[in-house]
C-alpha cells in the first residue's frame, strides 16, 4: 500500500480537498504528511479536528522525508487539465521518485512532459480516473459469487454513499467479520490503493466495470461492501447508478438519505421524492435481475444539532421501519447489526438449500 | 446529405450487414450503390427484396461512377480494430474523395495512414461513435421545449426500437404532422447523417449526450421520436437506457417486445419479465423527473406466421389495454394515431393551462 503524501495547497480543510479529509478519515496510517503551505508545522488534528499527528508541510521534500512514497493530488479542481500549479508539483514529486494517484479529468500520464519524466525515473502514474484495458460488457457474473453484497444506494448524488461503506469496513473488522470495501469512484480508489471509477467509462461498460470491481473485492470477503454512485432519479447521473446496481447484484441495499435536501444536486428544479418511494424503487428495478432487500438507513445529519439529528433518525426510522443511524455521527451498530444479521440469515438460507444459491 | 456507396463486402444480405439493410429501407434516396463483389450487377431488390433499382458494384470506382460522394462501412465487426480489407478499401475510397462513414469500434482517423491521407485528400472522416466535444451533465435542459417527445423503449435489447420510430417519422410525414427522428445509435446516424451514439460516451454524459440529440431534433419539429437502446433491464445496456430516459424526458413512450423472445440478449439466464411489469416499471422511473405514459406496444413479430403475427398482436392488446401493431409488417396506422391524438391532447391542455407548460 502507498504512503501518501497529499497535496492540498492552499485548500486544506476546505470543501475543495474534502478527498484529502476522506482519505485521512478512512486510511490514516497511510498518510505521511500533507501539503500545504499556510498551515505548514501543524498537525491534521489542528485543522481538521481528527486525523492526529500527522504533519502539514510546505514543500515535496519535506513529505519525502517524512516517509511519503506517493503523492496524491488531494483537491478538486473545475474542468479538464492540470493547473500549472499542480503540474508543477507533480513534477518535483515524481523527481523525488514518488508514484503518483491523481483523481482529475486531465490525466498525469497524457502529459507529454510528466508522462516520460514518470517512465524515465521509474515513477507509475496511476491515473484512477483512466478506465483500465479490456472491460467487459456486463453479463450477471457475479452470480458467480457466494459471497453477500451490500450496495449503497441514495436519494441523491453526494450524500454519504461511500462514507457509509466504510464506516461498516471498519465496525466489521472490529466484529471480527470479513467484509471489504469494493471501490467505484478516485476516492475510494485513492483510500483502498485499487478500484475503477465507474462513471468515467464508456457508457456501455458500467455495468461490466461493476462487476470487475465486486469480484475483485471478494477475494478474501465473506462480504462485499459496495460504494455506490449517484442516484437512480438523478437527471445526470442515473445511467451510472442504474449500471452499478446491475453490474454489482447486491443481495441487499442500505439506503442513504438526508432530510433536509429538498432538491437533486445541481437541479434545485427537481424534488427529491419520498424516501419510502426511492427505496421501492430501486428494489423493484433490481429485483428482475436478483431479488434485493434494504436493511437499514444512513442518514446525513451533518446540518443537524444533535437534538434535530436524533429526531430525524426517529421519524426515519418510523416512516420506513428500518434500523437508522448516521454512522459518522453516531454508533454504526444499527446499520452493522442489520448487515451481520442479514448475512447469516442468507447463509444458513443456502446451507439449507444448496442447490438453489443465488 | 450524403449519397453513400455501401461496404458490404461478402456480406450484403446476410446478418451481418443488418446496418446496411436498414440505411436502404430508411433513407432509400441516400444509397447510391453497394459493395459487394459476389452481387456485383444485380440490383439491392434482388438481394433484400426491398431497396429497388440500387446497383451492387464490385469496386469503390463503379460506386463513385453512380453518384456516390461518401463511403458506408455498412457492416459488423467483432472486437475492436480495423479489418485490413475495410482499411484498404476505405483508403481507395479516400483517394477517390469519398467521405467516410464509420460506426465500427476502430476509428478510421485514428489510423496514421488513413488520417493524415484523408486530412491531404480534404475527406472528411466521421467516425460516429467518436463522442462529440463539449458534452455536458445532464440536467433536464429538453424542459425547455414545447415539442411532444415520444421516445421508444423495449424489454429488451436489439428489439425494434429504431425501427418502430422510423416507421412511425415516415407515417407522421405522410400526415402532414413535423415528427423528428432523433438518432442514437450508429445506423440511425447513417440514416439521418447526425446524431450521438449514447452508449460510447463516458458514462457520466449519457444524459447529457440525450439532451444533446433531443434538442437538436427538436428543431423544425412537432414531435421528436428519440430511438431507444438497450433496455433498462438488461445486465449490460441497462446503464445507457437509463440515461437515455432521464435525459430525452419523453412525455410518452411506444414499449417495444417480441412475444418469442424469453430471455435478454447474451443473457440466456435472464427471463424476460411481463410486457405489463416492464412498461409500469419505465413509468414508476419516468415520473419522478416527468410523468409519462406509454402510447402503443410495437411488436416483432418477424420469427412468427402471419396467423401467428396477429394472434400476438390480439393478445398483446388484451394484455396491455393499449394500440398494438408490428409496424414493418403490418400497418403502423395504430400507432401513428396514438401518437398525433397525444400530441393534440397535450398541446390543447398546454393551452388551456399556459402557467404550467412541462
């Protein structure tokens, strides 16, 4: 696994490298240091209020020394290409023989000047946002599979699809539970070391991309958790979550949801509907390809007081009967239990039934 | 337009040039000749029993001799390059200032040779499913017209949905009403001499890429008749079809079946589920974003006796409640009714109700 030295110039602990937050929420003890020169000699737990002693530097080689082998570009950035000022960086990291993991639409290894200064010094480029080579069209393969698959599924694009999939790594490791995390967007890949982004391949390879990255996550798993993408009534972006369902055949969902969002990302013109309604939806549009079931509830509380936020999780749980929690701000065990229960409720199905797995 | 000389080297009239069939049945005036040296001097109706007086040559001279100024790769390739006789004959059609038409998998202007011959002979090359530049997220932009979009969607793959949208612009025409076809796929493309190939864009712009086409469609027209692909259950398309949806925003919808048919395409452990399942199904996913109503059911009947044929279409309008015809071989008339009385129905409630024009 890669050390990482995460670049976030002059954005760190702005919404701008919330994916430099995430990969130092779920994958700390690969993070050397961070980049960013107006808090340099301060710690990630002094901006970020988690995160620990790790180090905020000014400068590539302070990362190095600090024990970085990667760098990782750790902001968004509107548009296609490198801005200089990352372009320029990358340069100085891949001289000091750092691999590079970068999640932008402009890619590192297209970069006539990056691209061989990489191959010359023996640096890899991953560029997760490059599908990889010979994907397939999708075709059920994971049927295949007997391992249990959990997708995240939400009322909308970003509301806590990924965090809830990791949050439940995490509490089934200390269950003592094989489950692993099957990564489908550049900051799940960049936490996990692997993964395919799934909305930046070709349209007719979605599904078959979902496969690849769910096989791939049950190797070693008694449970596949997978991150999901979008929303399947998001004007935008629905063909890739509708892909992913079918790609990935979840045995079972986990809703995620915030009460407060009226309105689909990016299209305040559409309301988002009920979450009773979302939810049968997606079970009726899975169901034809494998039967699925929703376990729980993940609900984003985070515009929430603590007082509103127990309410909302109440009043969730009422209206959908379903165990609800937020798994960052409060205990996962609702969301963990209904897993853990679901999955030995499917296994002792099957040891009773052998010859009808699915 | 374009005149096209066809490539259907040795395959004229089998399955493998479907592509050039339906160029010859739906844009008839568009084919000047077609290539095939085992047909060579007898005429397209000889072969397909349709198309008329259209010469098959045995050279891309004798093609731009009766007219032809563009060259049709007009059949199907497995997997992903260039066979070396199409590479060789497109370069002589270069040579002669055809322009190229291609909707294989291998770009013709990626080809070094091929390219900079076509740049030095001023050919212009289209490889169409090339995705455009410039396409955008989409975001429910086609809200903005007035026109009447019917867009086709079938329980399965490959099923008839271009087909039925073809046949019903030619029957809008002959009733004087403005239909549009707007073009998704490769064949349509060739058809129309525009379009997008929604399944070749990147994943996040299927919707967009709908948009695109559905807009450029609407101009000049009445009603826009978006083609369909793939089906919004089938383990690999199901992606695309719904981005397709989302993004064209149909007010209704023609359902396209075939009754013989039991399993998905290439999905042989896939049972088709009831015509009426899916229809309510397309709807439930519709209406969130805008409701729509499915206006007929076309049906393939091609594997069927014509006793058969109308035994089928009977029980399918008993199913469903709703106009049913196969329009290739019987009359679309059924359907062609459903979609001009819907699209009066709806422009004298937009009247009565012009606050609330969607």
């Amino acid at each position: 696994m890669p050390r990482y030295l995460i670049y976030a110039q002059e954005q760190f602990g702005t919404p701008a490298s919330k994916t430099a937050h995430s990969v130092i929420r779920y994958s700390r003890q690969q993070v050397a240091a961070v980049l960013d020169r107006r808090h340099a000699g301060r710690t990630v737990q002094d901006i970020l209020g988690f995160g620990g002693d790790i180090p905020i530097v000014d400068s590539v080689a302070a990362g190095a020394a600090r024990g970085a082998d990667a760098f990782l570009v750790g902001i968004a950035v509107a548009g296609g290409g490198l801005p200089s000022d990352v372009r320029e960086t990358v340069r100085v990291a891949i001289e000091h023989g750092l691999d590079i993991w970068n999640g932008l639409h402009g890619f590192v290894s297209d970069d006539p000047e990056l691209g061989s200064l990489a191959r010359e010094r023996g640096v890899v480029v991953h560029d997760v946002r490059r599908p990889p080579d010979g994907l397939l069209v999708g075709a059920g393969r994971v049927r295949a599979l007997e391992q249990t698959i959990v997708l995240a599924v939400g009322t909308d694009a970003n509301i806590g699809k990924m965090t809830v999939m990791l949050q439940l790594r995490d509490a089934l490791a200390t269950r003592g539970v094989r489950g692993r995390f099957a990564p489908t967007g550049q900051t799940g890949i960049f936490i996990e070391g692997w993964g395919v982004c799934v909305d930046a391949v070709v349209a007719d390879f979605i599904a078959g991309a979902a496969e690849q990255v769910t096989i791939e996550a049950s190797r070693g798993a008694d449970i596949v958790l997978v991150e999901g993408q979008g929303s399947i009534l998001h004007p935008g972006y629905s063909g890739v979550s509708l892909g992913l369902l079918h790609g990935s055949l979840p045995h079972a969902l986990i809703a995620c949801h915030q009460q407060s969002r009226k309105t689909f990302r990016h299209n305040p013109w559409l309301e988002i509907p009920p979450l009773t309604d979302v939810i049968a939806l997606h079970e009726s549009i899975a169901t034809p390809l494998r039967p699925t079931r929703t376990l729980g509830v993940s609900l984003n509380t985070a515009d929430l007081s603590d007082r509103e936020a127990r309410v909302a999780i109440e009043r969730t749980t009422e209206e959908t009967g379903l165990p609800t929690t937020d798994p960052v701000r409060f205990d996962p065990a609702p969301l963990v239990d209904a897993v853990i229960a679901y999955d030995r409720e499917r296994r002792s199905e099957l040891a009773r039934r052998p010859a009808e797995v699915s």
